[in-house]
C-alpha cells in the first residue's frame, strides 16, 4: 500500500506526477486558518510531511503517530524541533547547496542596493523628483576594494566571499565556529575574532544559521562597535538580531545602511520601524527565491522524502541519530 504524504506547499507538475506515483498525497494550499485545520485533519494519517515555512512543534506532531519522515524544503532547520524528530526517530532533511548560489546573489544584490542606495534613488525617479543632476547629498559609496566581513563561513558564505573576491576585489574577514583553511587560501580570507570584524568590515554580513547560540548573537554591543560607514546585510535569519537594536543604530546613524532580507517576525509588520529609514532596504525573505532554485529545492526535497519512505538514508539527513534507531 502507498504512504500517505501532507504537502504544505505546492509542487510543480512534474514533482507532483512524481510523488503521486509513490504515494497518496494531500495537498494543503495555503498556512492560513482552514489550510492549519486541514493540516491537522491529516496529520494522523501522515507517514511523511513535505513543505517550509511552518513551526512544526511537538504539538502539533503528537498529532501524527505514523511520521516517519519530514522533507524541510529549505536549508534552515530552526522551525523544527530536531532533538524532538530524533528521538521519535522521524528523518529530517534540507535541502543544501541548491540555494547556495542563488542566495549568495541576494547577499550581493543587498550588498550593491544599500552602498549604491538603489532602492532609494529609483524610488526618488519614480516620483517625479530628478529635477536637475544629482550631488553629494545622493552619492553612495563604493562596494569594490571595500573590505567584506562574513559571519557564518559556510556553503552561502563561501559564494559571497567567492563574489567579493574575485567579482570587486574585496578583501575578505570572516567570523566562524572553525578557522576555513581553504577559504583562506582561495579567496586570500583572514579569520577574526567576531568583535574585531564589527570594527574592521565595511560590509558586515550575517550568513549563519539560527541555533540556540546565534540567537540574538548581534544586539546593541556589536553595533556599537561598527562605524558610521557601516553597512550590514542580514540573509541568514532574523531572530539572530536584536531588531530593536538595529533600528535605533540605523535610526542614530551609528551604522551606514542595511540590507535585510529576513526579520524577527514575517512576513515583516507594515508599521515596522524598518520600514520609515531610507537607509534599509528591506525584502520579502527572497534569498533563494528564483524559479530554478525553487523548483531545485522542491526537487531535492522529493528526492529526500521518498527515500526515507522507501527505507533508504535521504542524502541530506539533518538528524542522523533518527537514522541509528
Ligand atoms: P552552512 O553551510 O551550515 O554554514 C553555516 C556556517 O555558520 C557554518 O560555517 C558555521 O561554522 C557557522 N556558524 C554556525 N554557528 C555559528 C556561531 N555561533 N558563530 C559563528 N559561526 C557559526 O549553512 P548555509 O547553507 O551557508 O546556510 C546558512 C543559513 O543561511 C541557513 O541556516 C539559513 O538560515 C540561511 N538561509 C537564508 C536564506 C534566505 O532566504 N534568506 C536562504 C538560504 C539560507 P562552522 O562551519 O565553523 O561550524
């Protein structure tokens, strides 16, 4: 008999064709109110769960004595709860390194939007208002020969630094649990101590993960330690930044600019404090949002599922301790 598998997100054509060949599948369109009680209607039944952007909790599991196999279709793990997953033995998997390129372009795009001031100055044609040549008062600052700080150096962190390098001739800081020995000798990056990288980058960018350790890892302390020439850019997750601290440094003027494509709640407030400082730019949580990466990422995600369904190690198991049970 097939395995009954919840999708709470919606897959191309093809991935569905896939899926409907191995498995019984309920589709669940949209997390609103009717999509959370149709969730909950099929979680007993359910022997794998593909989707994002949703808090699978331990409540909302118990409802789902049959799990075998969760497929996160993102690289981030921080809406599961993995100890929780591991000891039911239920396999967790992500999907890596399909996003890296694409969310590494986001970095870049932050990067190049907030330096140059993009957003603002086409914001300024839009309305009417390029009356005469523009002067100082609209000037940005260069990206290239800048110095590029990376917190996090991993897959994602990597491809900036390979951008940085070799595309604008950035010298490269970065800040990770380990010393990158081959990250060094490809993009001539230096390691450092997380405060003396705040001190030292002209671009502070965040790509780790959230954990328990990251959250908040950046709050008023470390932005007090960045200059006024500052810009930081966040692609990673929210919640690893006091917001509250980042507004009020934005609001001083004690940093630059930021690039933001991820917020403590989202999708972000409209009366966000973030939302009134023409030195943000702020976007929908678009890392690896194009349409190849996506379909990659679902892709991948399927891939993953059926091989836990079928018994067989997913390639990009989170948890392996639910393997060993
Ligand atoms: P990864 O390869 O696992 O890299 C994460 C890096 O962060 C690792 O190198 C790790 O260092 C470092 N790290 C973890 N905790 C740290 C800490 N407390 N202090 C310093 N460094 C720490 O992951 P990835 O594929 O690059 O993805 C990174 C994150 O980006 C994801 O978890 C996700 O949250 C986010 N992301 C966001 C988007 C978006 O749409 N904006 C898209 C994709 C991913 P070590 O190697 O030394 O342990």
């Amino acid at each position: 008999m097939k395995k009954s598998v919840v999708l709470y997100k919606k897959l191309s054509a093809p991935l569905m064709a896939r899926l409907h060949e191995h498995a019984e599948v309920t589709l669940i369109d949209a997390l609103d109110p009717p999509g959370l009680a149709k969730l909950r209607d099929a979680l007993p039944g359910a022997h794998g769960l593909l989707g994002a952007s949703l808090r699978l909790d331990a409540a909302l599991l118990d409802l789902a004595p049959q799990l075998e196999a969760v497929a996160s279709v993102s690289v981030g793990v921080d809406n599961y709860d993995i100890e929780y997953l591991t000891r039911r033995g239920i396999l967790l998997s992500n999907t890596p390194d399909v996003l890296t390129e694409t969310t590494a372009d986001t970095g870049f795009a932050l990067i190049l939007a907030t330096a140059r001031r993009v957003v603002e100055l086409a914001d300024m044609v839009r309305a009417g208002q390029w009356h005469k040549n523009i002067g100082p008062a609209h000037f940005g600052s260069d990206v290239h020969g800048k110095t590029l700080g990376i917190i996090g150096m991993g897959r994602i962190g990597e491809a900036l630094a390979q951008r940085g390098h070799f595309g604008f001739g950035m010298p490269v800081l970065y800040h990770s649990h380990s010393p990158k020995p081959q990250v060094e000798e490809r993009f001539g990056a230096q390691y450092r101590r997380l405060n003396d990288l705040l001190q030292q980058a002209d671009f502070v960018c965040l790509t780790l993960p959230l954990t328990a350790e990251t959250e908040r890892l950046i709050g008023a302390q470390e932005f007090a330690l960045m200059g006024p020439e500052t810009i930081f850019i966040n692609i990673s997750r929210g919640k690893v930044v006091d917001e509250a601290a980042l507004v009020e440094a934005l609001q001083q003027r004690t940093i630059r600019a930021a690039g933001l494509d991820v917020f403590e709640r989202e999708p972000l407030p409209h009366d966000s404090p973030l939302l009134r400082l023409n030195n943000v730019v702020a976007t929908p949580h678009i890392g690896s949002a194009t349409h190849e990466t996506r379909e990659a990422m679902a892709e991948c995600a399927v891939d993953n599922l059926l091989a836990a369904l079928a018994g067989q190690k997913p390639k990009n198991l989170v948890n392996p301790g639910a393997w060993m049970q």
